[in-house]
C-alpha cells in the first residue's frame, strides 16, 4: 500500500530496529547446546508413570522435532513404535 505498511516494509522496520538496539550497548552471547554426554537425544519412558521424555537434540531439535513427536505419541498410546528405543531411553545414564 502506498501509506508503508506493506508487511515487508513492517518486516525491513523491525529488522533496523534490532540492528540498532545491537549498537546500542548490546553484546553477543553464545551457549551451549542442550546436547547429551553420548549425543544421543533421550526419547522413552520415565520409572513415574505417564511421563515421557523428549529432550537432548542438540541444534536438530527442530528438524528432529516431528519424527519424535510420533514416537512419543506411541509410547503414550500403548503401542510400539517403529523403531527401536533402547539406544535413546532414559535408562542408560
């Protein structure tokens, strides 16, 4: 539209305004990743009933993210997933 408010244009403003607050006083930072000692994300059973875990991706949480939310929907529904979990259960720390 002709008054600016295009999306991008909202989008290009709001890109600015985080550049410019970073040469305002901000600094970087870098932590670590929510990884596991063996790199293997834990996926299975918690010794607590109806607790489930699924955590320790690393940076492929989100890629990741789909094929264990299905294997977490087996376990929650009583059936046995596709693939083998012994390797991810929590069990093995």
């Amino acid at each position: 539209p002709p008054d600016g408010s295009s999306p991008g244009r909202k989008r290009l403003a709001f890109s600015s305004m985080a550049f410019d607050r970073a040469k305002l006083g901000g600094r970087e930072w870098m932590g670590y990743r929510p990884s596991l000692p063996d790199s293997l994300p834990v996926i299975g059973r918690a010794r607590a009933p109806n607790i489930f875990y699924a955590f320790g991706h690393g940076h492929l949480g989100l890629t990741q993210a789909a094929a264990t939310g299905r294997l977490i929907r087996d376990l929650v529904l009583g059936q046995t997933p596709p693939v083998d979990l012994a390797p991810f259960g929590p069990q093995r720390f």
